[in-house]
C-alpha cells in the first residue's frame, strides 16, 4: 500500500510541473498535512477543500473582486494578490482534484 505521505508529493510534483504549485497554498496543504497525518479521511479533505474554496469565492465577492481589473478602478484600491496560486486559475481545481481522487483510492 502507498503511504498517504508519497501519495501527496507525487501529486504535488505532478502539479508543479504542469505550472500550478498546490504546494504554495498553506491552507490547503494544512489540510493535505491532517490527511497525511491519519487525522482525516480523504473525504473529509475534499470536504474541508470545498468548504475553502467556497470561503473564498464568499471573501472574493464581498470585496467585489473579478479576475479582471476595472480600468475605472483607481490604483491605491487594487488588491495585491498573494504569491499562492488562485482557487479559479485554470488547472487549479483539477490539481487538488487529482490529489483529492488519489486520496479517495488510497483510503478504500
């Protein structure tokens, strides 16, 4: 049987080479970590990682936040984003979703 351990940095290589670090995300990988642990079962992390990113569509909307940036927008109330990739840039979700599905197979 694959440790939880190896299983999590495979996908994690995985993901770096495909461009989109899952590793640069600390509340995610604090969530990897538990799962790794033996503290949570994989659907607990795929629940606890829906539940972020849904927090943080919340968060983005309450800020009235778009990926785009309004040319009416004056600078000094632009957001900088952290260096972490984004929940919605493209690949993201199915990086996590490929370590979410190999922690599901590796728990049965």
């Amino acid at each position: 049987m694959t440790s939880r351990k190896s299983i999590a940095e495979r996908v994690i290589a995985r993901a770096s080479a495909r461009g989109t670090p899952i590793d640069e995300d600390p509340e995610f990988m604090a969530i990897v970590e538990l799962w790794v642990a033996g503290d949570i079962e994989a659907s607990e992390m795929r629940d606890r990682y829906n539940a972020l990113l849904e927090q943080r569509s919340r968060s983005k909307r309450s800020l009235g936040l778009s990926p785009e940036v309004s040319a009416e927008m004056p600078e000094a109330t632009v957001l900088q984003e952290s260096a972490r990739p984004q929940a919605d840039a493209p690949g993201w979700q199915d990086s996590i979703n490929d370590a979410l599905g190999a922690a599901m197979k590796d728990d049965r």
